[in-house]
C-alpha cells in the first residue's frame, strides 16, 4: 500500500503555460520524490501596455511518500 501527498505550488514563466507547468514541476523534483501527478488549479497571465509579459500557474502536485 502507498501513501500520497499533495502540495500546492505556484510557478511563472515568460513564454506559456505549458513552460509554466513544466518548470513548476522541474524545481518541485528537485525537493520532492516519486511525483506522480499535478492538477491545475488557476492560470493567470499579467498584462502590461497590452501585451502578456507573464504566464503564471497555480497547481497542486501529487507524490507518493517513501514507506
């Protein structure tokens, strides 16, 4: 049987979300063990002079706790 904890963390890039997420679960490996899932919970961009200078997420990751 295995054991499973999910935290919430928030990750920015400049480029899109999928960046986003994916350097938001980058770093998270590098602290967490046996990630196994992420859902996302919110997606923010910020704006300035009209044009979007930051994609931004919200996301709760899964991962399995070591027995």
């Amino acid at each position: 049987m295995s054991v499973a904890k999910v935290t919430e963390i928030s990750a920015v890039s400049s480029t899109s979300f999928e960046a986003a997420i994916a350097e938001g679960l980058e770093r998270a490996g590098k602290t967490l063990d046996n990630i196994t899932g992420a859902w996302i919970n919110e997606m923010k961009v910020d704006v300035a002079n009209g044009k979007v200078t930051a994609y931004r997420v919200n996301m709760k990751v899964t991962f399995v706790l070591k027995d």
